[in-house]
C-alpha cells in the first residue's frame, strides 16, 4: 500500500516527537539508510575486482577488455595516429573453462528433496511436499535462475535468486510460491556480518533497482514529490539514493525481534504467555510448569526511496527469501572478498594474448619470401615474375641461354623459406595456454582433448580428476538450493492456508493433483470405499509434523531415462529371450508418439505370473489360500450360530410370555374366589366352566363370561375382570370341550376340579 505523508512530515515526526508509528518508520528508514552505507563499504573493495572479473570474462576484440589500459596506450593508435601501432589481439580461453562448470551443472542440477523429521511426519506427505515444489520450480522457470546465479558464481564470486509470492490469478486472493531470478548481483546487498555461506542467519538484505524519475512517479503516484525530498531533507547521504535522471528503490526485508516468554503445561502442550492458546489452556486449570525466554523473529519488508516507506508488509517465512551462492570465500583483516574462476586466471590469459600478439606482429613485419635467380634469368619477363605474388600465372619463363661459364644452364629461380617463429616466443605462448588450465583447475581431459586413455573407465576418471578441481562451484549450488528448497517447506503450509487442490509434478515429469486441508488433525486421511475397501482419495495436511531436506545431485529424470534405453538396448542385443520378459518396459523408454500405448498392449502378451508384483513363495501363497477358505467358513459357521441363537431366544421369549399370562389368569381366579367367598363351590364351578367354554371357542373371555348378567356377578367383578379378556395363544388352539376329554382340559392353579 502507498503511504500519502511525504519523508519531511516523517522527518519531523521523529524530531518533535510524533505518534507511534511515524516514530517507528522514521527510526526503521534511519537504522536502513545506515546499514546499507555499511554494506557499501563492505563490499566496495570486493566487488570492484567482481566487476573487473565479470569485463574480463565478457572481454571480446571488439572491447579489448583483457588488456591493461595503461599498455594499450603504448600499442595502440594515439591521438589518431597509427605511429608505432602494434597488435593487440583478444583470443578469450576463458569462457570455455566457465561454461565446463556451468553446463556441466546444466546436466547434473542439484535439486532438494523432503523428507520427515520427526515421529508426527508422514512420509506421503513429503511425497506432496516434493511434487508441490517441483511444481513451483516448473511455474518459476526455476532453471532460470538457478543457472544465472551459478554463471554470476563461477565467473566472479557470487549470484543470488529469491523467493516471491504471487496471487494464482485476477480473480483470486490464493496465492502461490515462485521462485525469482536476480541477474544484477551488484543490486544485493545482504548482511556483510553473515557465517553461512547461503546467508541463511542474515538480518538483513537489501535489493536495489534505478528507476527514472518519470516511472517513478506514474508506479508511486501518492509518494512525496521528489523536489520536496531534494531541497526538504538535508541528508547527505541522499545522492546516494536520488540523482540526476533516476531515482534509487530499495526492496528491504529486516528481521524484527521480540521478547517473549514460552510456558510448557501439562501433558507437554506449549503455548507463548499472554496469546489465546495459553489463556484456553490456564481456564482449564492448568498452570505453567516451565518457562523460558523466547526471541521470536518476524521478517519485515518494505520497498523505499530512503527517505519514505513506499510499501510495506510481513513476510510469512521466517527466513529472509534470498538465497546467496558462493563461489571463494575469505575474510582478511575484517573485510570479506570472494572470487570466481576467472580471478586466478587473469594473469595467465593476459600473457597468452600478449605473445600471440608479439607472434603475429613478427611475422608480418618479416619480409616476404623473395625468388632468388641469376642476373639475365628474367630479363624479358620482368612483368610475370613481378606480379607472381600476386597473379595466378599459368607458367613463367627464364631465359635458357645464361651458362655458368662451363658450358652447363644454370638452376631455376628457386623461392626463399618463409619466416618462422621464434622456438621460445612458441613455447612462451604454449606456457600461457597451460597456466591458464592450471589456474581453473581445468586440463586436457576435461576439455575433451584426446589422452592416452582407451577404455572408457579411464577415461571418466580421468575427467572426474578435472570435475573435482571445480567441484565446490556445483557444491555451494547444491547448499544454496538446499536452502531455498527448506524456505519452501517452511512457506508452503502458511500460503496453502485454506481447503484446496495443489498441483504437483512427479520425478518422471507427470502432474497430478492433491487435496490440502490445513484444518483436519492428521498428516493424511484416507476416504475408503465402505462396500470394496478401496480408497477413492487422500487428504493432506501439510502442518502435521516437521520436514527436512536433503540434496541430490546427478542426471535429470530424462537424461537417466536415455541411459536405461541405452542399457536396456544392449541387454536385448545380447539376449532376445529378454523380450518375453522385459519388452514392455524397454518400450515404455522410448520417446515416439504412441510408445506408452504399446508398452501397454505388449505387457498383456507377457506371462502373468511374471507380471504379479507378489514376492511371495508358493508355498506361502497357498497357505495365504487355506486361511483365506477357513476364515470364510469361519465366518459361515458364525453366520449360523447367530441364526441358531437367534430362533433360541424367540423359543425362550413365546415361554415367558405364555407363563406371564398363566400366572395373570391364577391371579384373577383367586381374586373371583376371594370376592365371592360367599358363594356355593357348585356356582363357582358353573362360572369357571362356561367361562373356559366360552374363551375356547370364541377367545374373547369376558364377552362369553355369564358374569355380565348383573343378577350373577356382582358390579365390582365386573370392574377387576380386564385382564382376563384374552386367554394364552396355546389354550387358544384347543379344541372345543365337547371334544376334548375331561382329564386334558386345563384347570387354573387353585380351581376345585
């Protein structure tokens, strides 16, 4: 966002004393303006010999950067005039030796692999961690920065690349990781204070650019008018940020440290004193254990003009995202210099121009070959022998009549030997061409000059004996990518915030797509199929656990796919039976349209046995058989005894329901006899046995019960009689008493039979 008070309110913000946080921005853009001064002066000696180190590379014979300005003014024209004019010729061996580092890490890039770090880490997760940052490398064009910081390293010392976000699109707020090429290594200035060589525990950084005044103004339009800054402020240091024509912008990122104390409570959870976490936890009960102090660290960013904060925000990683890669590295006297290849080289390169020069300058001002006769040999025929140089004549004559006094023709013109070089300007020159090799640790069999070596093993370790003199340009890469690969990790969970899907990108180049929902409790879910077990897709949650990384550096996934072909096209060669066994892969290998389709189809000719992916034995497979068949059974036999138990309890309830109705009917009969003491046993029986007949064969008890003539049974009989209006289903199914003798009717508990 743009601020609208212009650098002098800011300024007398801080001198009369102001709010807050004008106070803040002004002490912030103070503490900057001094630390960049100090990294000026830190890196001025180093990087002047940088630059002189990045025209020497660049050196053409059109520029003639390779030679001295003090000795092109003894050779070359002065003033115009061509007096004394000699050669200065410019034939570049460095170039060569640069690229035989960088195009060899062209062919082997290092790339960072994650991995998990501790017992919460899952290792599908780190499969998605990889695949999500092979495809931010993709996206970026990662390559491209890689190899412009290992060309600015190998050539003078230092390269750098960095890490940005960006938002998906137009119409979106998610945002992305990228990785970004820094081409100018002059516009870093990092924390000349640093240890690690990556400059992974800087404070701070800054990246410069020189904008003209008229860009400025349309991309700041709300920023103080740059006349105010020029005439209002003061400072001397503002040439170094405002001249004539342009205007200097700094991207500063800073790490801000705050005091804090961290509490363990119990059952190990862990929570900063004073935030959310710690308050939910001290409601539950439970109080601090252990404390310790803190210094927590926020990455901040700002872009400037130095006297005005442009824009501002935090950084979500807790790294400052540039990457430095190093090529040499010292420290002398307090003060840091680094150096590429080129800077030992110099010297020895300087000679070599210096005595092919001094051999072309002797052999044109060495006469030409003359042709040598006698006297009256080319009288007559002056004009051929003149322009023999020169034209293509189809024959030339000499007079036949001049003798040598005995009688005899004397010899024909013969042409002089042309001038040689000198033995020792050769062998000064030869000199030269070796130290150079010397100086970049570089000899003839890295640069593919033929040896005396025959196999090919020799001759590899005869090139690794070169690789190795060069091989800590390739290994501070791989360090720094190490690095950027860890700030990755270390991002990829605070910008992939919110349910959505991530695309990655496999070893073999296949892109794919994972589910990321940062709000589920475990490193991956798996959604399975209730009905087939299958599982139909995963959840990742990459803030589940702590990730590492590592480096590999070797071939890329297409380079090792040539040499499998390669091997494999020789392995056929030699045994053809291998095709029945091996076809379909050896064709999967191969890059012609329509090659993974027949792969496909030429694995569905080979045996399935050998197609089965199962290591096991065939005994162990049959008795994985038995148990599968005894394991269904089993659970047949299950099946069964819970069908047996089942129809066991329903036996067992239609008992209790029968004896519970037996007892209702007792209960109730011996009710009518206490309520009717009075009456003779001959009524009684009379009562009982019409009300059996009647349930027998109606069922309905009551309806059938002569009780319900008021004059037989009295009123409050009637009242206590519900409970007998259904009989046992049993007596139910009895026939009628006419058919039924008398000894098999049922008689209640306590009837008079």
């Amino acid at each position: 966002m743009a601020y609208h008070d212009t650098g002098i309110n800011e300024a007398g913000a801080v001198s009369s004393g102001g709010t807050k946080s004008d106070r803040d921005n002004g002490e912030m853009l103070a503490t900057m303006r001094t630390r960049l001064t100090m990294a000026i002066a830190a890196y001025s000696d180093s990087r002047e010999d940088e630059l002189d180190d990045l025209r020497f590379r660049a050196a053409s014979p059109d520029n003639q950067w390779q030679w001295p300005a003090d000795v092109l003014a003894t050779r070359g024209s002065v003033q115009g005039q061509t007096i004394n004019a000699r050669p200065c010729l410019t034939i570049n061996k460095l170039p060569q030796h640069v690229l035989q580092v960088t195009n060899d890490q062209r062919q082997n890039r290092p790339s960072g692999k994650v991995i998990p770090a501790d017992d919460k880490a899952d290792v599908e997760v780190a499969e998605i961690f990889n695949g999500i940052v092979r495809h931010i490398e993709y996206i970026s064009d990662a390559d491209v920065a890689y190899d412009t910081a290992c060309d600015n390293q190998v050539t003078f010392g230092e390269g750098y690349f960095r890490i940005l976000t960006e938002y998906c699109d137009d119409q979106s707020f998610e945002q992305d990781l990228r990785i970004g090429r820094i081409r100018d290594s002059f516009s870093v200035y990092m924390d000349p204070t640093i240890q690690d060589p990556c400059g992974s525990d800087a404070e701070w950084c800054f990246i410069n650019q020189e904008i003209t005044k008229d860009a400025y103004e349309r991309e700041f339009p709300d920023a103080a008018p740059l006349s105010s800054l020029a005439y209002g402020v003061g400072d001397g240091q503002l040439n170094a940020w405002i001249n004539q024509d342009t205007v200097r912008i700094a991207e500063y990122f800073y790490i801000k440290h705050e005091s804090k104390k961290l509490n363990q409570y119990p059952g190990g959870m862990t929570a900063m004193a004073g935030s959310p976490e710690a308050k939910q936890i001290e409601m539950m009960g439970l109080a601090a254990t252990k404390t310790r102090d803190v210094d927590v660290r926020t990455v901040k960013w700002c872009k400037t003009n130095g006297f005005e904060v442009l824009e501002e925000r935090d950084w979500a990683g807790k790294y400052i995202p540039v990457i430095r890669v190093i090529g040499n590295e010292f420290e002398i006297d307090g003060r840091m210099y680094v150096s590429g290849l080129v800077r030992n080289a110099k010297d020895a390169q300087r000679m070599y121009n210096y005595w092919v020069s001094q051999e072309a300058e002797m052999l044109a001002l060495a006469p030409k070959a003359p042709f040598i006769g006698y006297g009256g040999q080319f009288e007559g025929y002056e004009t051929q022998w003149k322009t023999a140089n020169i034209n293509n004549w189809p024959y030339l004559e000499v007079n036949p009549d001049v003798t040598d006094g005995a009688g005899g023709a004397l010899p024909l013109p013969q042409r002089a030997p042309p001038p040689l070089a000198q033995n020792g300007l050769l062998q000064a020159k030869m000199g030269a061409a070796d130290d150079i090799k010397g100086t970049t640790g570089q000899y003839d069999a890295s640069l593919g000059s033929q040896s005396n070596e025959v196999s090919g093993r020799a001759i590899l370790a005869r090139e690794r004996q070169g690789d190795t003199g060069t091989y800590h340009f390739i290994d501070n890469l791989a360090r720094a990518i190490r690095y950027a690969t860890r700030q990755l990790v270390d991002m990829i969970p605070k910008i992939y915030d919110t349910q959505r899907v991530a695309r990655i990108i496999g070893l073999d180049g296949e892109t794919d797509q994972a589910m990321i929902d940062p709000t589920q409790p475990e490193a991956v879910k798996k959604i399975v199929d209730q009905q087939t077990g299958a599982t139909i897709k995963k959840i990742y949650n990459p803030n589940v656990g702590k990730y590492d990384v590592a480096v590999t550096t070797g071939p890329s996934y297409m380079t090792k796919r040539q040499e499998a072909l390669d091997a494999m096209s020789r392995l056929l060669q030699g045994n053809p039976n291998l095709w029945a066994v091996a076809g379909d892969l050896f064709i999967k290998n191969m890059d012609w349209p329509g090659a993974q389709e027949m792969s496909k189809r030429f694995a569905k000719t080979i045996d399935p046995k050998l197609m089965d992916d199962s290591e096991a034995s065939p005994e162990l497979a049959q008795a994985q058989q038995q148990m599968q068949a005894m394991g269904q059974e089993m659970q047949q036999m299950h099946q069964m005894l819970q069908n047996v138990s089942q129809s066991m309890e329903a036996q067992t309830l239609k008992v209790k329901e029968f004896d519970s109705q037996v007892k209702a009917y007792d209960a109730e009969t011996k009710r009518i006899s206490a309520v009717q003491a009075g009456m003779s046993p001959e009524q009684i029986q009379d009562i009982v046995m019409g009300t059996v007949h009647g349930m027998i064969t109606s069922g309905d008890l009551i309806n059938e019960m002569p009780g319900r003539d008021q004059d037989m049974m009295p009123q409050d009989m009637m009242q206590n009689m519900p409970h007998m209006q259904q009989m046992p289903p049993d007596m139910q199914q009895m026939p009628p008493p006419e058919m039924m003798p008398m000894e098999q009717m049922p008689t209640p508990q306590g009837m008079p039979q």
